[in-house]
C-alpha cells in the first residue's frame, strides 16, 4: 500500500514538473516574440550570435547585416564550406612589385597576331564601342590582352575569399595571422605591414559589398566568381565597385556579365569615356586616361604601344 502511495506521489510529481517546464517554455517563446515585436532588430541581432559562418569572418558579417544585407543570405553565402580565407592570394598584395612586371610579352609578334584575330573575332562589337563610347578599338583590345590574354586568364581565386580575408586584417587576430604567414624574407617593415594591413582592409570591405550587391543584382552565385589575387574580376579585370557602377550589358541580354566578350568590351569602353577618354586624344592626355585604369606607368605605355602595333597591321 505504501509503495502504490510513493509510486503515485512520484508520478504526480513528475507530471507537475512536466507541466511547469511546459509553461516555462512558453512563456519564454512569448517573451522573445515580444521583443521582436518591439525591437525590429532584435531578430537581427538573435541571427548574428547564432550564425554559423567560419570564425575569422564573424566580425565581418557581422559589419555586413548591419550595413543592411540580408542575414539569412549572408549566413548562406558564409556558412558555405568554399568560403575560407586566402591568405596566399592576399599575401601577394605585400610582396608584389607592379614595376616587376613583364609587359614585354604583350609586345611580342605571337601576342599581336593574337590581338589582330581577336580583332577581327569581334570586329562587329569592338566597332559599335568604338563607335558609341569613342574609344578606339586597338586601346580596348590592349586592355583586354595585357589584363586576360584576351579573355584566356581570368584568375582562379574566389572572389569573396580574396576580399572577405582582407576585409578582416581590421581584425588583429586576422592580421597576426597573415604577418605569420608571410615568409620572414619577403616580410615589409612591420610598421608598414600595419599601415597597409589598415589600409587594405577598409578598402576591401567597401569592394566587398560593391560584390556582393553586383551578384545579387546580376544573378550571379558570389562563391562561385574567381578572379585575380587582388578581387578583380571577368575579361576587363574589373573590381566590384567598377562593375557596380561602370560595367554596361553589351549585348542587351539583360544582364551585365563581365565573363562575356561584348559586355566587357563595352564595360572598358564605358570605363575609359568616363574618366576623360575623347576622340583624337594625343598621346600625353590618353597615357593620363589609361592611368586611371591602373596606374602603372609600364602598364599605359604598354597598353600605347601595343595600340600603335595594331594600328599599322594591314590586316585590320
């Protein structure tokens, strides 16, 4: 009898602890409602303190949803496993030297009979650029040849990698993290390292979100663009924030692609009016307009004499 008591007060009990944890969990469920009823952030917040994106990038998209991106779409983009850092592609952005470029290949005769058939490939789009924008044809070829070979090398660096690791040396975990990466040989003067380290990192952070909003506004899977160690992207080489603003749809498929051959002639074409280029130009005022689309002096005078190799080939 008296175990059939104890039993029963046990089974009691439990039914009343079952009942107040019930009860406790909904008015917890209803407090958190509440506060998203009264705080239109607060869902925001509650998503950043549980996304599950990769640890360095966590101050980052945290600086990304507050900057008025999606938070279920930067968790996706983030939570995706082929998003990591780059420390070897952002590492060059501290060793590489624009003056130890070699230019000279893009003046060898194979590079401009290569130049002459891309020409003549794309006669029809490189005249209505010309045509449109005023740049003359030899000038976006030499673009497209020294920044891709003519669309044959676009880069094999995922673009939001490249820009989220330099977007993160603001943090200094991230940036000892890089300093101990770098060989202690090639290694610039810490000071300077710093300096840059700051300096990139705002950059690339603005260059970040200018990706971020082209891709979703073309279509595009942000994971899936590669580019150059520098975040700069398709035939015209491209960074983020040209092709937000200066990239144009060439062949009016609806869609700014700068992967394709007429977008990106059109993009360069339109890049170049807008910073200064005119008809007739004289060779001191194009070298000033072609500096702005990277400025290397080696560069513009390469892009000059690869223009005036073209232009006195009969074949074009």
């Amino acid at each position: 009898m008296k175990y059939n008591i104890l039993k029963q007060n046990i089974y009691t009990t439990y039914k009343l602890s079952l009942s107040c944890f019930r009860l406790l969990m909904v008015c917890n469920l209803i407090f958190i409602l509440s506060l998203i009823c009264s705080n239109p952030t607060f869902g925001q917040e509650y998503a950043l303190n549980n996304k599950t994106p990769q640890l360095p990038f966590n101050a980052v998209t945290e600086r990304l949803i507050k900057d008025g991106f999606s938070v279920d779409e930067i968790n996706k983009i983030y939570s995706n496993p082929k998003v990591a850092l780059e420390l070897k592609g952002v590492s060059l952005f501290f060793v590489h030297s624009e003056s130890k470029a070699n230019y000279e290949q893009f003046l060898s005769d194979k590079s401009i009979k290569s130049a002459v058939a891309y020409i003549q490939k794309h006669e029809s789009e490189l005249d209505n650029a010309q045509a449109i924008y005023g740049v003359d044809k030899t000038i976006i070829t030499a673009i497209i040849l020294v920044e891709t070979r003519l669309g044959t090398y676009l880069g094999n660096r995922e673009v939001i990698n490249i820009l989220s690791t330099m977007s993160a040396l603001s943090d200094t975990t991230e940036k000892e993290r890089l300093w101990n990466f770098l060989s202690e040989e090639k290694r610039i003067e810490r000071n300077k390292f710093d300096k840059k380290s700051a300096s990139k990192s705002k950059w690339a952070y603005n260059e970040l979100k200018a990706f971020l909003k082209y891709a979703a506004r073309e279509g595009f899977d942000p994971v899936e663009i590669k580019g150059s160690y520098a975040g700069a992207m398709g035939i015209s080489q491209f960074m983020p924030s040209n092709a937000l603003t200066l990239a144009k749809d060439g062949n009016l498929d609806g869609k700014v692609d700068l992967f394709n051959h007429v977008d990106a002639i059109h993009s360069i074409a339109n890049y170049l009016k807008k910073h200064g280029w005119k008809q007739n130009l004289n060779r001191e005022e194009a070298f000033k307009v072609l500096y702005k689309y990277n400025h290397s002096n080696p560069y513009v005078e390469t892009l000059l004499r690869i223009s005036e190799l073209l232009k006195n080939n009969s074949s074009i």
